[in-house]
C-alpha cells in the first residue's frame, strides 16, 4: 500500500454547522471589522485585571488540598482552635563562637533570651515567651518532691535498686532467726524432763543451718551498703531541696538547650493563632525579625533565626509567588522563543504572544474571582494557559501566513485562517474543557480548583488568539499602513514530504506504538498518590531553622508531622500511649503524662521492688544477735562439750550411726564457733547502724509515694493548678479531653503505610 491509496481529501466537504458557522463568522466579523473596539476592549480589562490582582492571594494551608466536606477534615477544624496552644513562633539563638566552658555558654544564651524576651513583651502583640519547658508550673506539696527528680536522679535510683535486689538474692532470707533458734534449743536442753541427743538433733541441724546463714548474711552486707547509702543520698538531696522551696511555688523549668549548650530555643505566643491570616502572619514575623534586629545580639556572640509556624506561612507564601512568577516568566520567555523560531518574524511574534499573555492574566483574575486565588497545587496554572493556547496561536497564524503567501489580502487570510483554522481550535477548546469541568466532582478542593479555574481559562486561551490576534493584525495594518515581513523559515511542502515519507511505513509505527503502550501499562498502574506535607511545602529558612531544631533538641520542641488524639478519660492516656508507641511509624509521644513525675510514670518507684520492711527486721535480728555475740560464742562452745558427751556415750553403749551423727555435728559446731569468734563485730555493729539509717529514709520515701494517688487522679490534680498557656497544650477545657500527640516518622508516606 502506497501514500496514493490511503485516505484521500473529500472534493466536496461538507458544509459547517449553522451554529458553528455562527461562532466563526461572529469572530471574524469582530477581528476584522471591530478590530479597535476589541483592542481597546481588551487594553481596559487588562487594567482592571492588574488592579483586581495587586493583592493576589496564594493559600500555602493544606487543607485547601483536602477533600471537601470530609468527615475527617471538618472534624479537625472543629478542634482547631483547642489546638491553638501548640501554634507558636520559635526563635533559635546559637553562638557564633562558643567559649570552651560549658556554663559560660549557658550563661550568654540566658542573657541573649532574657534580653530579647523583654524587647518581644513590649511589642504588645506577643502573649508570651519562654525558652523553659514547664514554667509556672505550681505543683502540689505531695509532688513537689517527685518534680524535683531529674533524669540523672532516676537513673541513681534505678542503678541502686538493681545492685540492691542483686545482693539481696545472696542473703538467706532466714538469716535473722538465729538468735531465736539458739534460744528454743537451750530451752529444749534445760528442761525439766530428760532429752534425749535424737531429740536434740533437728533442732541443733537447724541451728547450724541458721548460724551459717546468718554469717552469710554478715558477708554480704557490704555489697549492701554501697547501693542503699547511694539511694538514700539521692532521696536526702532531694528532700533538702524540697525543704528550701516553698510548696506550691512556680517551678523554673527546664531551659531549651541543646546537648552542647550552644544552641537555645525559644518560644513565643503571639495573640492570634497562625490561621488568623496571612496579614497577621506576616506581621507577627517582622516584629520578630525587627526586635531580634534591635536586641543586637551579635554584640553577645549570638545569632538569631525564625521558625515556627507564623514564619513558615509567611515564607512559603512569599517562595510560592515568587515560584508563580518566575514559571510564568519562564514560559513567557519560552513562548516567545518558539514564536520567534516558528514565524521568523518581530511582528508575527508579538501579535501571537500578546493575546497569550493577557488570557494568562485573565486566568489570574479569574483564579481570584472564582476560588480566592491560588493554591499548592494551582500555582502553575497559568503557565499551563501559555503552554495550551500558544497551539491556537500557531495554527491561526501559520494558514495566516499560508493565504497571505498565496497572495490574499490581509482581510481574507485572516478570514480563511478563522474558519479554516477556528473550527479545529474551537473542539479542542471545548474538549480540553470539559476534561477540566469533570474535575469539579472531585472531592479534592486542589482538584476542583484546577477544574474551575481551567474550565474558562482554557476558552480565554482560545478566544483572545482567535479574536484579539487578527484584531491587532488588522488594526497594525490601518494604523501603520505598511507591510510586514509575514513568512515561515519552514515550508509547509517541506514538513508534507517529511509527513508523506512516514505513511508507508504506517504499520510498524502502529504496532511499535502499541508493544510501548503494552510495556509501559504495567509500570503506569503501579504509580501511586503520595500525599506528604514535607515534600509539597517549599524549601525556605524557616524549614531549615525547624529541621536543625528536631535534629539537635530530641522531640522536645517539634514542627514534625503529628497525629492527635482527644481522650476523655485519664485513665485511657496510658493505655493509648503505649499502644502507639509499639507502632513503628510513631517516633514519640506527647501528653500531660509527660509532665508528671517520671517517677510515677511506672506506677510505682524503682525502689518499691525492694523489699524494705523485711530488710529492716533481718537488720534488727542481726543487729540484735551481734549485741550478743559474746553470750552466744559461751553457748556454742557449752554445746559442743554437751555434744561431745553425747557422742561418747554413744559410742560406750554401742550406738555407732548415733555417735557418728553428733561426731559431724560438733565438727561442724566447732567450726561455726571459730567463725563467729574471729568476726569484727564493732565493724559489723557500725555497718547495721548505718544501713538501718540509709533504710529508715528510703522506707519514709515508698511511704510518701505509696500514699498518693493513682495515676489518673495525678492528672487531674495537675491540670488545676497548671498555668493556662500550658493547660492549652494537653487539656481542652472545651470538650473536657485530654491532648495526646503522636509525631509521625517520614516513613509513614512510604507504600501503603498510610493506610495501615
């Protein structure tokens, strides 16, 4: 088969559409009889356009990306407002050259804060600032103790119950009863009724078992002492500090340092919530900058950045309209360059890119009107009207360029080139369209925004080629009254015979077009929707100050993804948070737990494990056989001369098992007596005094813990008497629930984790 016997132009094609005819003769009568009036026309709409968009708005929130009307979303704007306590500007001061002691440090970021904190609360638009976590916290007198224990006390704690408990499994727990024992024994043996030595014999085996353990309990005491004295020290400090504080005082809290003291945060509240607006955003961040300006803190050896989410709106606003502008700029500068390859021609160039940069601006404007501006996802959409109309503009000025070429005055090129040309536009136009109206059931507001804004601005795209480029050709004509250069570097017989030469060899590239289409398929249905606020929030200075600060202060102060969860019972928030913390894509948790003593967290005290109370009775029976050590050496040394008698007697009257069992017995007496006589007893009289001490403070301590209540009730204890700018963050006094905050590892946008 030859190009000779394929499809063939029909000689006599049919007649137009009276409707469409219409359309096409409506927009030639215009361009080429109203050509003034349509310039002029379409010189005022691009005024007002300009004025209607000096202030063009650019929504940088996602929800403006979310589904509409979604349970979901609605739901958490319900609960936005309960959640205004976590939207805060964040300042991160760090030295410029940090001095070698680590208190130095610390001492110039403190005064670079306070400093800047008094400037910031003169302003009047700024609550609140602080680089503390629980400041003004005021606990009650029963916690004031446990507040006070720090990490370092806590790892203490724990370290000396371990070496407590672990010494203690070396310890016979019947190594008190000795002295008891030995009594029972002397009373068996001075009774009035005779004893016979295979009466004595139980007793007596008990007696040796109670003596060695109480020598080992003697031994061990030491590994004892250690631990206990370590824990009892801890719970002594603490109590000294308790002692100098007022209960019921505001706590200082913990200032925002990072682990090398060279970076410090602080957070500041302004009065609104950074959803009052972009005006307001915009605002609270230049006085930030202004006060950090005029603190001049580089005379301290301290550099101040901005973050948070006042700072981030402001920024991402600012990098998304410069993105706009900078893409249109771009695809301008494109089009032209096209344009100016296409026609070889200033002229030809200018009338085609003119109408293509005011359908853009007409789009901007309608954007404005339509959806109240732009959003993440809309910004490239007017880029996207250059890209689709400069084809309307080709096509009507190459058959422009194709008449005038054959001789045709300029009138009746422009009016072949409309209906020749026009028609063809006129479906694409409508067609691409109602591509862009079927967006507007999407349940994304990012989709039904593109849908409305493209929907018309397509159709603008069409009509300002279709109408006002004939119109500025024919009016430069009257006006100018000369001839332009109107020509293509490019023969139209020149891309036909490139055409013509592919048709024969139509079938190979059919079917390499459907073996690439079978390929590809797979690939296509494994593209998936990813919907990750990280990836589509611009890159600016406020991200890299947030990203330093996670990186160096470890969940203490978060801008992370995050999860939120609203409880109404206390006693739900452990439960939950130990559930989500299993989770692999949950990187921490946040809740008004976080703020009780650690101490508590557990339930009860490391230290509770501890057997207290039966360490303090094995330290009294010891003690209490040590103070008789004397007495009870002269009974031992009386019972093994009893023994002995005993074991002749036996042997005398034949009874060799029964001599033999108290022969081993004495042996066994005898060396027992020998370790009790060589032992120290003043040293070991000393060491109980002291770990009764150590004892006595660590018992006073569970006593005090043990009294408390239960975890819930701690926490509503707590939420009274926080202060309200920290109550906000883990309390709603609203629905009355309690706040818990799950931050999120980026993995979770990764495959279907979202889902799961």
């Amino acid at each position: 088969m030859t190009s000779r016997s394929g499809p063939q132009p029909e000689k006599n094609p049919p007649k137009a559409n009276r409707l469409r005819a219409f359309v096409l003769d409506g927009i030639a009568y215009l361009a080429r009889r109203q050509a003034v009036p349509v310039v002029v026309l379409a010189a005022v709409l691009v005024g007002l356009s300009l004025f209607y968009i000096r202030q063009l708005p650019i929504r940088s929130s996602y929800l403006d990306l979310l589904p509409q009307n979604d349970p979901l979303i609605e739901k958490y704007k319900a609960k936005e407002e309960e959640l205004t306590a976590t939207d805060y500007a964040a300042v991160l001061l760090s030295l410029v050259s940090p001095p070698a002691d680590v208190e130095a440090r610390r001492a110039k970021l403190f005064a670079a804060a306070d400093k800047l904190i008094g400037l910031l609360e003169k302003t009047g638009e700024i609550k609140r600032a602080s680089y503390r976590i629980g400041e003004g916290i005021t606990y009650p007198k029963e916690l004031l103790l446990y507040q006070r224990l720090t990490p370092e006390d806590l790892a203490k704690l724990k370290a000396s119950a371990e070496q407590i408990l672990q010494a203690l499994s070396q310890i016979p727990p019947e190594s008190g009863d000795f002295s008891d024992k030995l009594v029972e024994l002397k009373a068996s043996l001075s009774a009035e009724t005779d004893v016979s030595p295979e009466q004595v014999l139980p007793l007596l085996d008990e007696l040796l078992q109670l003596g060695w353990a109480g020598l080992a309990a003697l031994q061990h005491l030491p590994e004892l002492q250690g631990p206990l004295h370590e824990a009892a020290q801890v719970i002594q400090a603490i109590n000294h500090q308790t002692g100098t504080t007022d209960a019921g005082s505001p706590q200082p809290g913990t200032p925002l340092l990072s682990r090398d003291s060279t970076k410090l945060v602080i957070q500041v509240w302004p009065a609104q919530p950074s959803y009052a607006g972009l005006d307001y955003c915009r605002r609270v961040t230049e006085i930030l900058k202004q006060t950090i300006a005029q603190a001049e803190l580089s005379q301290l050896g301290v550099e101040a950045r901005v973050t948070g989410a006042y700072a981030a709106v402001t920024e991402s606003n600012e990098v998304i309209r410069k993105d706009m502008n900078f893409t249109t700029l771009v695809s301008s500068v494109g089009v032209l360059l096209l344009l100016a390859l296409t026609f070889a021609s200033a002229f030809l160039t200018l009338v085609a890119l003119v109408p293509l940069l005011v359908s853009a601006l007409f789009t901007v404007a309608w954007a404005k009107f339509s959806t109240g501006g732009f959003n993440l996802v809309t910004t490239f959409l007017p880029s996207l009207v250059l890209g689709l109309g400069i084809d309307f503009s080709i096509h009507l000025l190459a058959r422009y360029v194709e008449e005038r070429n054959a001789g045709r005055s300029v009138g009746r090129a422009l009016d072949i080139a409309i209906h020749k040309k026009g028609e063809a536009s006129l479906f694409a136009t409508l067609t691409t369209a109602a591509v862009f109206v079927s967006l507007l059931i999407s349940r994304s507001r990012a989709l039904a925004e593109m849908g409305v804004i493209m929907s018309l601005g397509i159709v603008l795209a069409y009509l300002a080629a279709m109408v006002l480029t004939p119109s500025l050709i024919a009016l430069s004509y009257v006006t100018l009254k000369r001839r332009f250069r109107e020509r293509m570097p490019i023969r139209t017989e020149t891309l036909a015979r490139a055409y013509r030469s592919f048709l024969p060899q139509r079938r190979a590239v059919v079917s390499l077009t459907l073996v690439l289409t079978l390929a590809l398929s797979y690939q296509v249905s494994q593209v998936q929707f990813r919907f990750a606020s990280g990836q589509l929030a611009p890159r600016t200075q406020a991200s890299e100050v947030a990203e330093e600060i996670l990186q160096e202060f470890q969940g203490e102060v978060s801008f992370a993804d995050q999860f939120v969860f609203f409880v109404d019972d206390p006693a739900r928030l452990r439960e939950l948070e130990e559930t989500l913390v299993e989770n692999p894509f949950v990187t921490s948790t946040d809740s008004i737990r976080h703020i009780l003593p650690q101490e508590l967290l557990r339930g009860k005290a490391s230290l509770q494990d501890v057997p207290v109370g039966d360490m303090l009775s094995t330290v009294a029976s010891l003690k209490q056989v040590l103070s008789q050590w004397e007495g009870l050496v002269k009974d031992l040394e009386r019972l093994t001369a009893l023994l002995s008698g005993w074991e002749l007697s036996a042997a005398l009257s034949g009874k060799i098992d029964l001599a033999t069992s108290l022969s081993e017995r004495s042996s066994t007496l005898i060396q027992l007596t020998d370790e009790m006589r060589a032992l120290n007893r003043t040293f070991y009289l000393s060491l109980l005094a002291g770990l009764r001490g150590d004892l006595e403070q660590v018992e006073a301590f569970l006593e005090n813990l043990a009294s408390l209540p239960d975890e819930p009730g701690l926490i509503l204890a707590l939420v009274n008497v926080l202060p309200e700018q920290l109550k906000a963050i883990y309390y709603s006094p609203t629905s009355q629930e309690f706040i818990l905050r799950a931050r999120m590892s980026p993995a979770l946008y990764e495959g279907h984790n979202l889902q799961q």
